[in-house]
C-alpha cells in the first residue's frame, strides 16, 4: 500500500488541498493520501515541524510525506526530497528538514524541472506519486550535500534542573514543551530517582502523572505525551488561558539532590 501524507498552510475553504490531492492520484491511482492538518498559520514552519515530527514514525518506513507550508520570499525556492529515518520529505529547502528528527538526513536530492505559481501541485504531488510506486530517489533529481537548517530551541539539562519551553499550545490549550522524557529519566537515574518539582509562573507541582485524568475537573496535570514532550495542562479548561502560559515561556524540572 503506498502512503502519501500532506501537511499544509493551505486552510480548508479553497480548490487547493484538492488540487494537491489530485496531482498525486493522477500519477498514482491506488495512492492513499491521509491529511495530517492543513491548519498550520500561513508560513509558520515551527508548527510544520512539530506536527510532522510528532506523527511520522506512526507510519510505515517509506512512507511519503508532502509539506506545503512555505516561509520564502525567493521566487523560485528549491523543491528537495529528503530521507530522515527511511522516509521520504518532499518540499521546500526552508530549514524545515532539520526540525524533523535528531537523526540526520541519510540522503537530500535537489527536484529537477521547475513550477509555476503552485509547487506543491505541480511538483511536489507528481514526485511524491512516483516515490510511493516505488522510483528511486535519484530518479527525481540531483543529489545534494546539504540543505538549509534551523537550529531548534532545545532544554538545557543539568544534575539539577532541566530548563525548557513551550514550543506548542494546542488545540485544548495544553501546554507543549521542549523537556523530554529521554533527558528525564537519564538524570534521575544518575540522580538516584531523588524528589522533583515542576515550576512555571507561580505554580510548582511535585510529581508527572502518568495520565491525565489522574486529577479531577479543573486541576493542573503534568504528562509526557505519547511523543515523549512534557505537557501541562488544565483538565476540562484551557491551560493556557487559565494558567497565564503561551509558547516561549519557560518551565523548570528542579531535582532535590
């Protein structure tokens, strides 16, 4: 079964993510498209990333994935395919690839011929059908030895705290940080599993709950997410509202040694 996913900014009351779809049926009939969002606010390729990193290990390893989000005021960007952990990222060379994964590109390839006024229909679509029918990479373009990077705002962790941010507010108002289960567990392991406690603002919670009904209607709940990021939130409200929270502020994990 070939799988092509599509990640845009292109809203859903226009012809666009249609005409998209359409471009990849034509080349691949038997194509199953799944829509990741395409609510992602105009250019905003944190959002992108994000999204996209949080959901593409969920498919199968050569799975194609099509990101029409774009933040250029070049006229002519460079379209790449990109290969992150055997799946296949086809867009524009933003700096977007390198938020994906803290795994390196294994290869990058330059597409070949150029687009009009629509890249994502008349060029990432017929690429993304001829990769999910099974052509190889660099049938499709010219390889390349780098692409452009973002350098992603990451924790600091130490012995004794781990500092972060928010990087998200969701769709609930949950709070979505850059602390991580991995960094976590490592330092409380060296740490003998000592005491900790959560502080943001004013607030400062003792413990992660392993679920978020482990509080009751309008407490505050503290979770690592199904991606492995510390999440606060308000169960039933909006904790980013109800909290005074939004994206960039930061959030402490202080160990009691």
């Amino acid at each position: 079964m070939a799988i092509v996913t599509f990640l845009s900014d292109f809203g859903l009351s226009d012809h666009y993510v249609a005409a998209v779809k359409a471009s990849v049926l034509r080349g691949l009939p038997t194509a199953v498209i799944v829509d990741i969002s395409h609510q992602v606010e105009v250019g905003d390729m944190g959002h992108a990333a994000y999204l996209l990193s949080s959901v593409f290990r969920d498919f199968p390893v050569g799975t194609v994935h099509i990101i029409g989000v774009s933040n250029s005021n070049e006229r002519r960007p460079r379209s790449v395919v990109v290969e992150v952990e055997g799946h296949y990222f086809i867009g524009e060379d933003s700096g977007v690839f390198s938020l994906l994964s803290e795994q390196p590109a294994t290869r990058m390839i330059a597409l070949s011929g150029s687009a009009g006024t629509f890249a994502a229909q008349e060029v990432f679509g017929p690429v993304a059908a001829r990769l999910a029918s099974g052509e190889a990479l660099e049938e499709v373009g010219i390889e390349i030895s780098a692409i452009n990077k973002y350098m992603p705002t990451r924790a600091k962790a130490t012995k004794q705290q781990i500092a972060g941010n928010i990087v998200r507010v969701d769709h609930y108002g949950n709070l979505i940080t850059n602390i991580m289960k991995h960094d976590f567990e490592a330092i409380m392991q060296i740490n003998k599993y000592c005491p900790y406690e959560i502080n943001f603002r004013r607030e400062k919670i003792g413990i992660i709950h392993d679920h978020f009904f482990d509080v009751g209607p309008g407490e505050c709940f503290v979770v690592f997410d199904s991606s492995g990021r510390l999440q606060i939130g308000i169960l039933q409200g909006n904790g980013s509202e109800l909290l005074g929270l939004m994206v960039n502020d930061q959030v402490f994990l202080d160990f009691k040694i």
